[in-house]
C-alpha cells in the first residue's frame, strides 16, 4: 500500500515537474520553440502571393539555422486558405487552438485578414505586417497589430512626387482599382498633387473584373496624360499598357510596389514594361546603387537582401522557387516580428511583446524604416511601421533604374 | 418498403419510432456539441449550418422543381449585405433583419423565376449564373454597401444576449437551421411541394391538371431564394466581414454541387451533402497531417502536382471524392443511405 502510494506521488510529482519544465506562462512558446502562424493562397486565382509564405518560411528557417532567438527555434505553421476568408477564419482558429501560435505573421489578403483580425484581436495575440496594404489594419489602430507594408498613398505619392519633380509631367491621371488598395492610392495621389501645385486630369475607377481596357485607354487619351498612375491588378496593367500601345496612346505609365516586379511583368507584357516608375520598398538599396544606376535583382545589392538569396532563398527554398519580389516580401514583412522576438528577451510573453515592438524606431532591414510607438487608440501613425519609399524606372531587361531615393511618406486617410 | 398507404401517413413528420429515437438523439447529441468540441469545431459546424440552410432552399428548387440555379451566390450576398445594411443603417433589430433580407432576397428569387418560365436546362443555368454575377457587380458599385471595401458585420444583438463567440453562434444557428429543414420538409408534404414535383416530373402534364406554372416556378425560385438569403445573413456575422468577391461563380457551383452530391429531391440528402462537403472544404488540408499517408501523398504531390514544392493534394483528393461519389451513386450520399437500409431491412435476403 504504501509502496503504491509512494509511486503515485512520484508519477503526481514528475508530471508537475516535468510540466513546470517543459512549460511556459504563455500560449505558443516552450523552452525550445515559438509557435507562429500564416496564411497565404497556395493555390487558386491568388496562388503567386503564396510566394510571401514561402519566404517567410524560409527566412524562419535561416534564423533557426543561426540559433533562433534567445535560445528558441521560431516553428512556422502556414497554411493555404485559397483566399477564401471562411478557409482563413478555420485554419487560424484550428492552429491557434490545437497547436497554439504565440503570434501570427503576414497573412495574404484584405478580406482574409479581415475576417480573422477582431478574432486575434479580441485574444490578445500580436499579429505583424498583414501583407496588404489597407487602411483596416492601422485605422483605426489595434494594439496587437502592428502593419509594416507600405501603405498604398505612400506609393501614389513618390509616383507624383518622380512625375512633377524629376520628370516635368504635369498632366498626371490615376487609374484606380475601386477597393481600399485603389482609393489609398486615390487619396495619396490627390495630396501630392495639391503640394505640387498640380490636379489630377482624370481619376479613373475601375473594377477587378474589368478586363476590356480601350473605353479607358479612351478616356486617358480624352483627358490628354501626359502620365499615368496604375493602382489596379498586375494583370490589369499589362492589359492596359497593351490596350494603350495598340491606341497609339504611350504617356508615362506609372505603378504601385504591387505590379513592381519588374522581370515578371517584363515577361507578362512582353517588353512594353519597359520605361514604366515603379515604386518600391525593398529587394535593393538605392542609396548602395545611387540614383541613375540600374540594379539587377539576381545580384542583390542591399546587404541583407543579398543574405537572404544566400542563406535563406539558396539553401531553404525549393528548387522550383522562383527568386522575386514577392518571396522577399516573405521575408521582409516578418523582420520587424523577429525584432521585437530579439528585444523582448527570453522571458518571452505577448505583453512584453507588444511593448517590445513599441520601442522600435527606425529599425531597417531590407524594407524602408520601420517606427511604432505607445498605442493611443486615436493615432494610426502608432502602429503604421514603413512609411519610406523609393522609385524606380524598369529596364528593357527587367532591371531597376533609380530615380528617387528613400523618401519619407505619410499615412494618408482615405477621403 | 416505405409504401405509404394514406395521405396522412405520407404527410406525419415522423414515419417510425425508430426515427423518432435517431432525431430525439439526434437533438441531444447537438445540444452538447458545444461542450464537448472545441470552439474551431463548433466555428466548422456553423459553417455546415449555413450551407445545409442554402443547400435545402437550393434542393426546393432544383431537387422537388427541377429547374436550375447558378446563381444563388447572388441571392446569399443580397441576404448578408441585407442583413448588415439593415442593422446599421435602419437600426432594424437583427431576427427581423435577418428575416426582412431573406425577404428581399426572396423578392429577386421572384423576379428572376419570371424568364425560367421561358427557359430550361442549361438557358436557365447561364440566364441565373448572370444574375449572380450581376449582383457582386452592382454591389460593388454602391457607396452604402460598402462598394469594393467591403462591410463589417456589427456586434451580434438579440434582447439581453450578445452573440459573440461561435458558441454563442452554434445556439442561434442550430435552431434556425433546424427549424427551416422542418419548414423544408412540410412544404414539399403540402399542395406547394407535391405542385413543384409534378412541374418535376411533367411540366406539360401538371398544367394540364391545373397546376398553374407561372406561380409555382416563380414560388420556387422566391422560397429557394428566400433559403439563402437567410443563410447569406448568418454567415456576415459569422465571419464579421464581407465583401463583393466573397460571392463568386464558384460559391454558387458548390451550393449545387452540395445539392447534387448529397442527393437531389430529398431532406436528408442536401443536409447530408452540406455537411461532408463544408467538411471537406474545410478540413481536407489535415489529410496531410495522418502519419505515414499524409507524409506519402505530400511528396506525391510535390513531385507532381505542384510547381513550387508546396502541397496542393487535398483539391485533387477533393475532387476525386466528389467523381467516386457520382461514379458510383448517381443519387448521392442519399442514394448510399436507401441502398444501405434496403440492405438491412433484406438482411439476410
């Protein structure tokens, strides 16, 4: 008898202990792991942005090859929603049931993440640089959400900024998708006009189906642009570029980080690409290329973005991988996460966490700055992260040329 | 078997005591999902809910009527945005809401049921697949609704409760749906339902018996519709946010499917196909995580299916569920479950 009940108290002991060990005050992290979760389309109409998955994993992958953080190994469960938000809201609500994330990071799509924010949001659980750039993520501001793409009027502003500045346009049109992405663009372009001295000749809404592209080529032509801004699909603007060339109307096209990759849309356009401003935020640097100088994405100038192609895309990337934007992307949006992982210390928490992130300030990897500050629930600036942008025109052979170097632009609220 | 040998035996809402034992545990198994399942199970269930809502409306039409829908995507968006427009702007109370955007939805069931008094067969497809495509187009455009941004769903309200977890959800939910698959069945035991087979079975025939066409086809399409707007408003709350692109071609192809897999012209059937295919939809990506069979078919896939290394096995599992289920019983998971009690109540013949 007493043998027996020495045995229970020794099984009741070693699994208190082994407990106490093993475990830790908060969900997803243990002494040797963090748990953290994605989203992204793997396959359906969206499959090419599962790209930013994939390099998220493998960024994860290199910083665990390196050690992990603080003695951690960062454990990445993504999944393919399809970009269909009720396939999100499941797969978010069985990970972080059944396994547990500590947080989550990117997650494609404005709808999917929309559809899981009050969710992460109502539990406490940071999530960092939902990989779209909407408004909702930062207006108003969550204190567990902190956004780092760039914010869509940033992009419209360096556009119109590169137009009247550096290349003398001063009849600039906007083209726009008739969504958040679009009417971001909308807003910033419309600001930076006022500041040029300048209005926009036509503002053009178009809707993510339309795909006959001449009664707007028709109506650029009307409004006689001299440029034009693209805040539509990237298989929208090669359409319209054709529809353009094909109506003899060739103003200077000009487009978002979005359509920014420049050998693919070279190859989906077929070279008419070619001569379009880009604007950027990451893959190269431009104050290492200088304004003028053309940068080949294969050969990446940006220290840390030439790292990532060397320790990260080479070694952790399947064979069939394609080296672009979009896989970098992957990998840029979970660099704020990772620093505020290295600043929260090893007593790892959400709270400590979040405070962590909060004392970032012009932190740069391989995107713009990236700044969040005390949550005031009436200041979206708090959490908006990246604001710096920088263009770019592309090549014949889907190189960069830069224009304009980092500039600093501010979140504009839609109208 | 199941010879009925009068009208009221035909009509009685429970043919045996033995189906009065399974809907009795039936129910009791249902009231206590919530405390046994964890809460993503419970937001799969209500998912389920929704669809069995849609698929029995969906099934008044194309199972007992025998006309045609690819459009009720459309009819689902016009009850969630209904829905959510009604709440936030009208300040109606959400049950009347909810019912006030069935109605509307019922009302454009009506007027689209007017050309499929003309039309048939794959006319009747195309005409109701643009009609669903029309309505995510004209949503788009209009500013109340949200245009392409889309709308978040407010805060669930009814008297003293605040629906707020999928719980609390699964408890408005599960009554509702419930409740309209009972309105489902008696309707199809009514002078409507037996009206809407004989326009089934012989439209020249019932007309001829006094059936009158333009009524019944129309009553169809607004009950069908009606279904799924209620089913389209559910589902804004359950996932908080909706937007045009949400309601595609592609919802509307798995509302039939849904139909047709279960078993068309049945109750059990469409409740049936609901439930295995929002399951699937859902849950299908785990296939990869069963030891040893889930290891094998990822790198099958990855060595043949998928160009960047990543898994895409479980559309192809997928689909080749919904070919087995056709190829081997053209009636459905319903024709599965008739042959089955034939074989038992023949057992051992």
């Amino acid at each position: 008898m007493k043998k027996k009940s020495l045995s229970i108290a020794a099984i009741m002991f070693l699994l208190v202990f082994g407990l106490a060990l093993n475990g830790s005050a908060e969900q997803g992290v243990t002494d040797t792991e963090i748990h953290i979760g994605q989203w992204s389309p793997q396959t359906g109409p969206a499959a090419p942005w599962g790209a930013v998955a994939r390099g998220t994993d493998a960024y994860f992958k290199m910083i665990n090859a390196e050690g992990g953080i603080h003695g951690r190994k960062i454990i990445h469960h993504y999944f393919d929603d399809g970009y269909n938000p009720a396939k999100t809201v499941a797969g978010v609500k069985q990970l972080q049931e059944d396994v547990g994330m500590f947080g989550w990071v990117s997650g494609v799509g404005t709808a999917c993440g929309l559809a899981v924010k009050d969710y992460l949001m109502g539990r406490k659980i940071p999530w960092v640089g939902p990989s779209s750039g909407s408004s909702h993520w930062v207006d108003p501001p969550q204190k567990y959400l902190f956004n780092d793409y760039p914010l869509y009027s940033g992009d419209a502003q360096i556009l119109v900024k590169v137009a009247a500045e550096k290349l003398g346009l001063k009849r600039i049109a906007i083209t726009y998708q008739n969504d958040d992405y679009g009417k971001l663009g909308l807003a910033g372009a419309r600001k930076q006009a006022a500041k040029e001295g300048l209005s926009l000749v036509a503002e053009i809404p178009m809707n993510v189906a339309d795909t006959d592209m001449a009664p707007f080529v028709m109506e650029l032509k009307k409004a006689n642009a001299d440029s034009v801004l693209m805040f539509i699909g990237v298989g929208q603007v090669a359409r319209l570029i054709g529809t353009g060339k094909a109506m003899k109307f060739d103003p200077r096209w000009m487009t978002t980080t979005t359509c920014a990759d420049a050998p693919l849309m070279i190859a989906i356009t077929k070279g008419l690409f070619a001569g379009t401003i880009v604007a950027n935020f990451g893959l190269f640097e431009p104050q290492v290329v200088g304004i003028g100088n053309t940068e080949d994405v294969n050969n990446p100038s940006h220290p840390v973005v030439k790292k990532y192609y060397e320790d990260a895309f080479k070694k952790f990337a399947a064979k069939e991988e394609r080296w672009g934007l979009t896989f970098v992307a992957g990998m840029a949006y979970a660099e704020p996460m990772l620093e505020g992982l290295k600043r929260a210390g090893r007593d790892l928490t959400r709270e400590k966490f979040v405070a962590a992130m909060e004392t970032i300030k012009d932190f740069k990897g391989s995107m713009g700055r990236v700044s969040y500050g005390s949550f005031d629930p009436n200041d979206p600036h708090c959490r908006v992260g990246q604001t710096e942008i920088f263009a770019s025109e592309v090549t014949a052979d889907g190189k960069y040329k830069v224009l304009m170097d980092w500039t600093e632009m501010p979140y504009v609220k839609i109208d | 078997m199941d010879m009925k040998r009068d009208y009221y035996e035909d009509i009685q809402l429970f043919s045996s005591g033995v189906v009065i034992f399974w809907f009795v545990a039936m129910m009791v198994f249902l009231a206590v999902v919530p405390f046994i399942f964890k809460n993503y199970y419970i937001y799969v269930i209500n998912f389920m809910a929704i669809n069995v809502i849609v698929v029995l409306g969906l099934n008044l039409l194309v199972g007992y009527t025998g006309l045609i829908s690819l459009g009720h995507a459309g009819f689902f968006a016009i009850g969630a945005y209904g829905t959510v427009v009604l709440i936030t702007q009208a300040h109606l109370p959400f049950l009347l809401a909810l019912l006030v955007a069935g109605l509307i939805a019922a009302i454009f069931g009506f007027l689209l049921g007017l050309p499929a008094l003309r039309l048939e067969g794959p006319y009747l497809a195309i005409a109701t697949l643009g009609f669903g495509v029309t309505v995510t187009q004209v949503i788009g455009k209009i500013k109340i609704l949200g245009e392409r941004q889309g709308l978040h769903a407010p805060d669930l309200i009814i008297g003293p409760w605040h629906f707020d977890t999928d719980k609390d959800f699964y408890f408005l939910l599960i009554p509702i749906a419930i409740i309209l698959a009972f309105a489902a069945r008696n309707i199809t035991k009514t002078k409507v339902g037996r009206a809407f087979i004989s326009i089934r079975d012989a439209e020249i025939a019932a007309e001829t018996m006094g059936v009158n066409l333009t009524f019944y086809k129309t009553l169809a399409f607004a009950l069908s519709a009606f279904y799924a707007g209620i089913g389209g408003g559910l589902y804004a709350f359950v996932l908080r946010f909706i937007e045009p692109e949400l309601f595609s071609l592609s919802l509307s192809i798995m509302f039939l499917t849904m139909a047709v897999v279960g078993g068309l012209g049945s109750m059990m059937g469409p409740i049936a196909g609901a439930c295995l295919l929002s399951w699937l939809d859902l849950q299908l990506r785990n296939i990869l995580d069963i030891p040893y069979l889930g290891e094998w078919l990822r790198s099958l896939s990855q060595s043949y299916f998928s160009l960047t290394g990543v898994s895409n096995i479980q559309y192809i599992v997928f689909g080749g569920i919904l070919l087995f289920i056709m190829l081997f019983e053209p009636l459905g998971i319903f024709g599965i479950w008739i042959r089955t009690k034939k074989y038992w109540k023949t057992w051992p013949f």
